[in-house]
C-alpha cells in the first residue's frame, strides 16, 4: 500500500510539472506570435501584390504576408487622377523583387497596415515616387513619423509644417485636429464642420469620418 501511494504521488508530481511546462510553452509561442506581428524591427520578403501607388503586400522569408503602407506618402485613391500612373510606378519598382522593410516606430500598426519605408532592389520607393512625381508627402504625418527629418521628407513638404504643426490649437477649425476633436464631447461631427480634407482619424473615428476604413477621414 505505501508503494501504491509513493509511486501515485510521484505520477500526479510529474503530470502536474508536464501540465506548467506545456502552458508556459504555449504562452510562449502566443508573445512571439505577438511580437512579431507588431515588431518595429526591420524584416525582408518579396512584393507580392501592388495594392495602389503607396501601398503593397510583402511576403516574408518566413511566408507570412504583411500589407505595407508607405510612410508620409499620399498616392492618389482610385477613381483619381494619377491612380493608375502611381500604381504602375509602384509595379514596376517593386513586383516580384526583393525588399527590405523598415517601419515606423512612431505608427505601429495602422488598420492592420505596417506603415514603413520600403527598398526595393535596395531603392527607396518611398524617395522615388516622390522624385518621379506620382504622390505628395502625406504632411499631416510629418509631426508624427520618425521618418520625417530624412533628407527627402524635408525636401517634399515636411520641413514646411514642422514649425507651423508646434503651434497648432484645439479649434475645429485649426490646420489639424486630434483625437479630442474627434470625439467632441459627445458630439456627433460631419465632414463639413471642419475646414479640411483627408483627416488622419487612426483608430479613433466617433463620428465615421473614415467611410472606407483607410484611416483618412472626409477624403476629397
């Protein structure tokens, strides 16, 4: 009988032990799984799909499809001018080419997005649409992108809102709004009660602002 429960009590030790070591193993792989997903740290792949003139879906040398939205850059939307122009520009830099990733710190994910400067064949796609002319700098990101003191950013736009955006205020009507604004104290706001077009709206959108869920609210 004290065999019986010598031997018992050692099985129920070890299957208690396997049981942590397994859920400490799955909680493991869970963070990893995490921080991939969301890590700043630059990655490589191949561009898969050309989505429009500023954003892409790369492929991972792991094989996980990432979408990629380039940073402070404003390409024209569908239906614009220059739509096709800056996707063409975009296919021809990048599809089927190898590609380095470097996102911005300052964003993080934006709806699912990894907002990022990308090298294509080791060029700086963000710089070339800008030098070709097929986008502008997105300057309502020039206060918030890491990216914004590169020689390029500067040289297209970014330089120009730097002082202005240190002293904006918290009217509607003001050159920019924050997430405040947005939620105005319960108010429900429509695009015609600010002054601008394409509004960075993020996550935080109150009022739905962001009809087609790019982050950018009363386009136009």
């Amino acid at each position: 009988m004290r065999h019986f429960l010598f031997y018992g009590g050692i099985f129920v030790f070890l299957v208690f032990l396997g049981t942590i070591t397994f859920s400490n193993q799955v909680w493991a792989t869970s963070l990893n799984s995490d921080s991939l997903t969301t890590s700043s740290s630059n990655f490589r792949g191949t561009v898969t799909k050309v989505i429009d003139g500023d954003t892409l879906d790369v492929t991972t040398t792991e094989g996980e499809t990432i979408t990629v939205r380039l940073a402070l850059i404003d390409a024209p939307e569908k239906d614009e001018s220059g739509f096709d122009e800056a996707r063409n520009f975009m296919t021809e830099q990048c599809l089927d080419k190898n590609a380095e990733v470097d996102p911005d710190n300052n964003q993080g994910l934006t709806y699912g997005r990894t907002v990022a400067v990308v090298y294509c064949e080791g060029v700086n796609v963000n710089e070339a649409i800008l030098d070709n002319g097929f986008a502008d700098v997105y300057q309502d990101f020039c206060d918030v992108s890491e990216f914004a003191d590169s020689n390029w950013a500067q040289e297209y736009g970014c330089s120009s809102t730097s002082s202005s955006n240190n002293n904006k205020d918290d009217n509607v009507g003001s050159s920019g709004i924050n997430n405040s604004q947005l939620d105005n104290d319960g108010k429900d706001l429509d695009c015609k009660d600010f002054d601008e077009k394409n509004i960075p709206v993020e996550s935080n959108d109150p009022n739905n602002l962001d009809g087609d869920g790019d982050g950018i609210g009363c386009e136009g």
